[in-house]
C-alpha cells in the first residue's frame, strides 16, 4: 500500500508543478504590448512598460525558483531524506515530543536555509532593479531571525498542542485541537497588529491635521466607529503601498502605510479607508474568519481520520509509523484538497473586494478610488491583464480593469 500511497505522492507533486507553469505560461502570453485601451491618457506608459518587464522578470524567477523546489522534494522522496531524518531524530532522543520538534526543526530550518539565496536575489536584485527594495542587508538578517523565532515558538506551540491531543484524547481529537486552533485564530484576529507586527515594524497614531479630519469625518458619516488609525513605516523595507483593516470590535483598526499617505491625496486616502471601512460593514472580516475555521476543519478532520495509516509514514521511506512522518504525508497527499478549498476563498475574496468598492462608491466617491487604485497600480507595477486562468485561481483581490468598469458601472 505504501508503494501506491508514494507514487500518489510524485504525481500529485507533478501535477501541481505542471499546472502552475501553464498557468505561468497563459499569464506570460497575456502581456499585452500596448496600454489597455481604457487607461490611455491616465496610466503612465513608461509605469506600463516597466510593469510589463517586472511581470516578465517575476514570471521567469518564479519558473526558476519553483523548478529548484520540485527537484529538491523529488530527491527527498526518492533518496529517502525524510526517512533519513526521521532515523537521526530517533537517535537522539526516545521522547516523541523531543523527536517532532527536532524532525520539523530541521526540516524547517533546511528549506529555508537552502531557498535563501532565492530570497536574497529577489530582494536585493529584483526588487532592487525595479527600484521597490529599501531593505538593508542588516533589516533582511534581523527579519529573518525574528522569523525562526517566531516559527519556534508558535508553530512549536501548535505542533505540540496537535502532538498532545493526538496521544492523549483519542476520539477527541479533532474536537480538541479545533477547539484550540479557533481560540488562537481569534486571538490573532484581534492582537495580530499589536502583539506580531510591532516585532517587524514600528507603528505611530496618523498625526493630526487635514488627512486624519478626513478620515475622522467620514467614519462618523458612515457610522463606524474607528478610535484607531495607525502609520506603519512600509518604507523601511520598500516602496510599494497598502493599507489594511484589523482586529474585532474594541480592537479594530486601520494602517496606513507611510508609502501611501506620501503617493495619494487626501480624497483617495479617504476613499481606500472607506473601501476597508466598506469589508467590516458587509461582515467581511467576521465572514473572511468563518471561513478560515471551516477550512482548518476539514483539513484537520481529514488529519484525524488519517494520520493512525501506518502506510503514509512508511511511504516516505520511514522505518515505522510515526506522528511527523504522518503529517508531512498528510501534507503532500491532500494537498488537492487545500487547492480546491484555496479557489472558493479567492472567489469569495474577490466577490467581497467588489462589494467593499460598491461601499466605497456609494458612501463617498468611487472616482476617488479608481484615482487611487490607478496610482497605487503604477506604483506597485501591478498586471494589469492577467490571464484570465490565472485570476480565477490565484487573484483573490480582481484586476485593476474589472474593478474599475465595475465601479464605472
């Protein structure tokens, strides 16, 4: 059964790298030469060009970049890696709680340290050619350390907290660890900006003046009640722009990036916040929160009903069953699984974008916001027109184009 169980494996893992590459391909071929018609005389043709050379650049880098993935864990299966790792954990240590950190440690710490020179490429390269990186060499080092850090001690917790209800509540598993996966995704709905982001970026209150009246002003026509606006410092690391919503009830609050405050005027400003103040109004972040608890659900109900199959660690070249091995099976095999549910999010995701633009447009202005979408797109080099293909299973905000026509309309 494990023979089946592995070349299920390599051709779920080929599938997947194939698919990916002509949904590359359809989105490479989709370049168009010449501005959209509808942007002619309002988007910048030189921003168009070098939009159209940054898409190309990614497209190609992400070719590289994923063919060295599918190499590497095809030689991992082939070769036997993870049931060599798994048999220098079990030779250190009999305890297995000892043996699952130390089997993701270095699995973790592995594939990180051997795509670095990806990330370091992309950042100080790529970025860098297409004038976005602001990222020093010491800001990239500190990030990535803060990074295992934070790897260490929540993913650790998360691992030990699933490790523990497997061995210990049997037939209660899924309850158990559901139960505790959606208090922690709560809590990290509500404290995410003040508890990770301060680790990564520094966050100061909007200064008072013109803009923060604005924003103030429209909140309170809009009936939402926002004691929170925040400036986070994007431009330590790079050039492009956002903002974001965050938090439930007490603890909502919008971030500006400094980026954007200094790329539009206060109308557009004002109606980017009324298209994030348009998601919680329609329940979007409640609705978004929901969703993501189903997800986790099924994915951790298929765990339970699964993990026990002796079968799957052995197919990874494992000398006998074990927790870990089981889970970076479960991981591989049901990997369709997640790509499935990944689509119905993006077609939510997109379907709310639309109805936070509608909110945005009846609320306060929808020139405003195809004003700043069209800026925050040249600024950004954004696609402005990606394969269709392509939208439907990676897009979970809509092209620039829809979204205007549909604020047009």
């Amino acid at each position: 059964m494990e023979n089946t169980i592995f070349w299920i494996i390599i051709a779920i893992i080929l599938f997947d790298f194939i698919f990916e590459k002509v949904l590359d391909y359809l989105n490479f071929t989709h370049l168009k030469e010449t501005i959209p018609t509808e942007l002619k005389g309002i988007y910048d043709e030189d921003a168009y060009r070098k939009s159209q050379k940054y898409e190309k650049v990614s497209l190609r880098f992400s070719l590289v970049t994923s063919t060295f993935s599918l190499i590497l864990i095809l030689l991992m299966l082939f070769m036997g890696g993870f049931g060599w790792i798994d048999e220098w954990v079990r030779s250190i240590s009999e305890n297995i709680y000892v043996r699952t950190l130390l089997f993701f440690g270095i699995l973790g710490l592995a594939v990180d340290l051997v795509s670095l020179p990806f990330q370091v490429y992309a950042t100080f390269v790529i970025e860098e050619r297409f004038g976005f990186n602001k990222t020093t060499p010491v800001i990239f080092i500190v990030d990535k350390l803060k990074s295992w850090l934070l790897s260490i001690v929540i993913g650790g917790g998360i691992l030990l907290f699933v490790l523990w209800a497997w061995l210990a509540t049997g037939n209660w598993f899924w309850v158990i660890v559901m139960g505790g996966l959606s208090i922690f995704m709560i809590f990290m709905a509500m404290f995410y900006t003040q508890l990770i982001v301060p680790l990564f970026n520094k966050q100061t209150p909007l200064q008072e003046g013109e803009l923060k009246n604005a924003i103030l002003e429209f909140a309170t026509k809009a009936g939402f009640k926002l004691d929170n606006v925040f400036v986070i410092d994007g431009s330590k690391r790079s050039t492009k722009s956002n903002a974001y919503f965050s938090g439930l009830g007490p603890k909502k609050r919008i971030v500006l990036y400094d980026t954007l405050i200094q790329d539009l005027e206060t109308e557009e400003i004002v109606s980017v916040l009324a298209h994030e103040i348009g998601h919680y109004k329609r329940h979007h972040i409640l609705k978004g929160l929901a969703l993501s608890l189903v997800q986790s659900a099924l994915m951790v109900w298929l765990l339970w009903i699964t993990i026990d199959v002796p079968a799957l660690s052995l197919a990874l070249g494992a000398s006998e069953a074990s927790f870990y091995m089981g889970i970076v099976a479960f991981g591989l095999l049901f990997s369709p699984v997640s790509f499935f549910t990944g689509i119905i999010s993006n077609l939510i995701s997109r379907k709310y974008e639309y109805q936070a633009d509608a909110f945005a447009k009846n609320n306060y202005s929808g020139k405003a916001l195809i004003d700043a979408l069209i800026k925050l797109s040249m600024k950004n080099l954004s696609n402005l027109t990606p394969h269709p293909a392509y939208v439907f299973f990676h897009y979970s905000h809509p092209p620039i184009l829809e979204r205007k026509r549909a604020l047009k309309n």
